[in-house]
C-alpha cells in the first residue's frame, strides 16, 4: 500500500509538495484554510482570485533560474504548462555589462535564466496541474488544529482539524509559510521548540502592475528579466510578467514617512517615472494600470529552529518553504526555494523511507544546507542596505565598513562584475539561487579576478535621483492634489 502525506497549506510550497511526493509514491491530501481558486479563463481567474491569507501573492514576482531549472528537470510539463499560459523565459547573458570586452558564450549559460511570470498565474497553474493528479486530493475551506502523535510525542501519526476529523499520514509537511503553524503544534503537544534566528529585513514594498498596449518592450531589460537597481536609499524595478503585464516595484525604508505616500497611485507613478529606465514603460499610450498599488512591509528574515537540526527529531513532520526559512523578498528566491526544497525532500524520503530519527535528522541537515547561505547572504545584505537606507534618510554618516574577510564584499564584486565576465557571471549565479556565495565568489580565481578589476570604470547608466530630488517629486504631487481640491 502506498505511504499517505498530509500536507498543510495549498500555495506554492503545498502544491510542490504534493506535486514532488505523488511522483514520489505518495498518496497526498492538501488541506488548505483559504477557499479554492476560481475556474474559467486563466487570466482573468488569476485576477479574481481573492487571498487573503497570502498578501504577498499581489507583489512582485520572478522565477529566478534556481526555480527554472527544478521546474525543467523535474516538473517539464508544469514549466510548458506556464509558458503556454504567457509566461516568458528571459536570457540574463543579454545583459551582459557594455564595459565586459569578451562578450563570447561561457559554459553554464543557458542556466542563467528568469521565468517572467505573476505569483498569481504561476500558482493557478500549478494548482491546475496538481489536482488532476490522481494521487492527489485538495480540501479548501479546511483548518489544522493539532497534531496526532504518538505517547512521548516522537512519532508524527497525522492531524487534527479543526472540525475534528483526524487524518492519518505516514509523513506531515507544513507548507503553512511565514505563520510556521507546525511550531504551535509541536508546542501543543509538549515538545520543546529550538529558537528561531532572526535578521530584520527592512524594506516597505509598492507594487503596482500595468499592461503594455504593444507586446514590444520599451527598453532594454538592464537586468537581463528587469529593469532599475537598489540604490543608495531606495529601490525601483520593474519586472516584465505574463501576458504583456508588467509590475513596478519600489522599495523604501519601512517607517519613512514621506515615502508612504506611494500608496497614493499618482505618487506612485510619478516616483516610477522619476526611476531611472522605467519612464519610457509608464508613458501615455505606452501602458495602462491594472490594480492599485499593493504595499507591504516585507517580514524579518526568519531560520526557523523547528526545522534545523537544533530540534529534537519528530518522525514524519516536515516543514518547506517559507515555514523553514524566510528570506527577504526583495531577493526574489522564496519560490524557487520551496520548489527546490520540496523536491528534495521527495528524494530524501524515497531514499530513507522509514519514519524515525535518521530520517528526520537527515531531512534537517537537508533543510540547513539549502537555507542557511541564502539566510546568511539575506542577513548580511539587509543589514549593509539597511544602514545606507538610515544614513541617506536621516542625514547621518554611514557607519564603518566591516572589516576585509578573505571572501570579497558583495560590493566589490559589483564593481568588478562591471568589466570582468567571468565575475559577472559568478555574481548572476549567486543572484539567481544557482550558487551559494561561497561556492560562486569564494574561489581563488573569482577573488583574485575581483581583486584585479578596473575600479576606476564608470558605467553609462543613468544615476537615480538623490534623496532630496524624489522628496521633491512626492511633494509636488501632494502640492497639486491640494491645488486640485
């Protein structure tokens, strides 16, 4: 008889779960709290489909080339299914600098890729394509209140609903995301939980989304799948999607009084504007809008304790996704990693069956190599942004650099990348989910290359506006609403 999975949460992670352990033997039941998406038209399902207890979905996003690639190598239909539905495959390599002179293919090439797609329309067609899957059930409308554990509570039997029904599983995965429900769980039952690491993350995001009215892009993405940059006190990128739909992102530092207004549309529009590259897409005729404007504070980066190997082993409980570890979403690699992880621990399971201790130590040890370099690069990178973001907000010095390690700064390798392809590429691995930082920027050749680079180069790309010239683009928009009234 086939092993049987309960898994919690029908999102992303959910849906990869089911998806990768069906193909792994599994019988599966998603229990999902929300209401099921809507039938019909793919599109306007996407649109309509209210979530509530998944804001982030309306936020920007890309499929970075960690998550094309899990999805070509184990999901090809699903990846064929998206493109048909309008998502579009973007080549970074066409963004190669203008200041690197050897402009020839490297090995490797074809992985430096970005799926441009919305959270919405992804999660519609995965969820399209999991739920015909015989070995898969879904239940919406459905809320876990506990776990059924064994006396001692070592052994994970199954679950509890709320309305009472008990569920039997050989193995149950909390795809439950940030609210990391199976931590309140295990508390219930008496077990106790390792802490939870913790790193701020430190921006506001606005986005809003808008239609082109011809399938040409305006400009050159200067990002290879985007356009726009993080800058010294603020953020503005804009992402092609599915469908000739395209999102703009702008990012500000969470309690910036002035910068809130870009909940306001026309703030919004006249900031996006004021961004260097993205004028030409907001232009009259060029493009329309098609929501308001989304804002959210992103969470702290999060690695939680009940899913490392600081926790003591409970057999058959598993946590993927954003319930292991949350990273900023500024990095754009939350999906790709749930995708990523779940796959891996449909492999970690076929290869340890048996549900007890082994298996859950080696399912942490799995879970901490793939979310601790993206956690310590996230922690690491916010903390540096976040200190820039203070200084050029409150008019204060920068603090000190950090001391030299042997591994070059990121900022560094920014410079260098600038000239020298073969940083370039080792830095788009590190972007893109494909390498973690030390596999990519911690080799002898990367550093002696970064180390070498012409620091003196100056790229032709326009410079942002200074804090105190977006400050006068957002109060002239107040000053004319005033006059209008």
């Amino acid at each position: 008889m086939s092993p049987q999975a309960v898994v919690v949460g029908g999102s992303i992670a959910g849906l990869g779960a089911a998806l990768a352990l069906s193909g792994a033997g599994y019988r599966v039941h998603v229990l999902e709290r929300g209401a099921p998406p809507p039938d019909g038209p793919l599109a306007k399902a996407a649109h309509l489909w209210p979530r509530p207890t998944a804001p982030q979905v309306v936020q920007a996003h890309t499929l970075t080339s960690l998550g094309v690639r899990t999805l070509r190598e184990r999901a090809p239909k699903v990846l064929d299914a998206l493109i048909a539905a309008g998502a579009r495959i973007f080549h970074l390599v066409n963004a190669l600098p203008p200041g690197v002179e050897d402009r020839a293919g490297a090995v490797g090439d074809d992985e430096l890729v970005a799926l441009a797609c919305r959270r919405t329309v992804l999660e519609l067609v995965l969820h399209r394509f999991v739920r015909e899957l015989p070995e898969v059930r879904i239940s919406y409308g459905t809320k876990v209140a506990g776990l059924m554990t064994d006396a001692g509570s070592d052994r994970v039997r199954g679950v509890v609903t709320e309305d009472g029904s008990r569920l039997t599983a050989d193995a149950v995965v909390d795809a439950t995301g940030r609210r990391s429900e199976s931590r309140a769980w295990l508390a219930a039952a008496g077990v106790p939980l390792a802490d939870d690491v913790h790193a701020p993350s430190g921006v506001s995001a606005y986005t809003r989304f808008y239609r082109l009215t011809s399938r040409e892009l305006p400009t050159p993405l200067n990002r290879g799948h985007a356009v726009g940059n993080i800058w010294g006190h603020y953020a503005g990128v804009l992402h092609p999607e599915d469908n000739d739909i395209f999102s703009v992102c702008v990012g500000a530092l969470p309690g910036d009084r002035e910068l809130s207004a870009l909940r306001e549309p026309e703030t919004f529009d006249a900031v996006s504007r004021a961004t260097p590259g993205l004028a030409p897409w907001l232009a009259d005729g060029v493009s329309e809008p098609v929501s308001p404007v989304h804002a959210i504070t992103c969470p702290p980066n999060t690695l939680r304790g009940s899913a490392s190997t600081r926790q003591r082993p409970v057999a058959g409980l598993f946590a993927v996704g954003d319930a292991a570890c949350v990273t900023n979403p500024l990095f754009g690699r939350g999906i790709s990693l749930a995708l990523t992880h779940a796959f891996q621990l449909a492999d970690l399971l076929t290869e340890i069956p048996e549900p007890g201790v082994a298996q859950s130590r080696a399912a942490a040890r799995a879970a901490e190599r793939l979310y601790q370099p993206w956690f310590r690069h996230a922690a690491e990178s916010d903390r540096a942004r976040i200190a820039q973001w203070r200084a050029a907000v409150n008019g204060t010095p920068l603090p000190a650099r950090p001391a030299a390690t042997g591994q070059p700064s990121m900022a560094d390798v920014v410079v260098a990348a600038r000239t020298d392809g073969v940083v370039w590429r080792a830095l788009e691995r590190v972007l893109m989910g494909l390498s973690t930082p030390a596999e990519a920027l911690g080799d002898e050749k990367i550093v002696l290359r970064v180390q070498q680079a012409d620091a003196s180069y100056r790229d032709t790309e326009e410079p942002p506006p200074s804090r105190a010239e977006l400050l006068r683009v957002v109060r002239a928009v107040a000053a004319g609403r005033g006059a209008r009234r």
